[in-house]
C-alpha cells in the first residue's frame, strides 16, 4: 500500500509531476490549468489517502489528472456557453431599449414638432445633407435651417426631460 508519510509523499510528487503536467497540458492546452489540474489531484490524494498498491499509483495519479482535465474542460465550456447566453441577452436588452428609445424619439418629433421642423431634421439627419443642401431643397436660408434644427433639438431634449422624470 502507497505510504503518506511526508517525504514519501514529496518524492511522488517530483517523480509524477512531470508526466502528469504534460498529460493535463495536452489535454486543457493552458499551461496554468494543467497546473491547477495536478496541484488538485494531489491535493485530493493527501487529504483522502485512498488504499492505493505502490505499484497501481502511477496509473491511479495520470487516470485522476485525467478526470481532473476533462472536468476543468466542462466547467470551461459551461462557464463559456453561459457567457455567450448573458451576451445575448444583453444584446437583445439594448436592442429592445433602444428601439424603444427610437419610437419615444418619434413620438416626440410627431407630436411636438412643425411639419417644416420635421422636414429640416429628415434632409439634415436621414438624408445626410449639409446645412446648405437643406436649405436649398427646402427653398430657406442656411440661419433658418439652423434655427430650426436648434429649436426641434431643444424641444427634443426638453420633451424627454419632462418624460424621464
């Protein structure tokens, strides 16, 4: 039967880490995991002390560092596909919220802007139009398409403070 006397234990462990550190490594293919891997298999192997025959350890070390790496290999993937579910959900969270953000947006500019105010923001911010251009396909000056463009902006902003009170 394997002895747990402490230097016992020590010249295990200097003559498997190795073997098993290249096994976990091969395995989980991070250097720190297949670390963390071994470290955890001895430290399972002195705190239960299992009845295991001298000649039977080696095999039962690189069979636990195997176990070992494919649960490590689970939880990774496990943690990875619940990051993935989170990302979506917020994804589709800020999708929603700004959708929502886009009607209330809308809203405001139907129910509380001129027909000429709407017409400048569509040419200037749909449209992509320069100051100029908007005043020339709406037949105003450049002041008046600025001053309409700073009026519905006000009116915006004064409409979702009032809102989001």
């Amino acid at each position: 039967m394997m002895d747990y006397s402490k230097h016992q234990f020590e010249h295990l462990f200097k003559d498997s880490y190795p073997h098993m550190y290249r096994m976990a490594f091969s395995i989980v293919e991070d250097a720190d995991d297949a670390k963390d891997a071994v470290n955890q298999v001895f430290t399972l192997l002195w705190k239960g002390k299992p009845k295991i025959s001298k000649n039977s350890i080696r095999g039962y070390l690189l069979a636990a560092t195997r176990n070992q790496c494919l649960h490590m290999l689970r939880q990774r993937q496990l943690r990875q596909q619940m990051e993935e579910a989170l990302q979506r959900e917020e994804a589709d969270l800020q999708n929603e919220e700004r959708a929502e953000l886009l009607e209330q947006l809308r809203q405001v500019i139907n129910d509380n802007l001129t027909a000429q105010d709407k017409r400048v923001l569509h040419l200037h911010y749909e449209e992509e139009m320069t100051y100029q251009e908007t005043a020339t396909v709406l037949g105003i000056s450049s002041a008046a398409v600025n001053k309409h463009i700073t009026r519905s902006l006000a009116k915006i902003r004064e409409t979702f403070k009032i809102a989001n009170r």
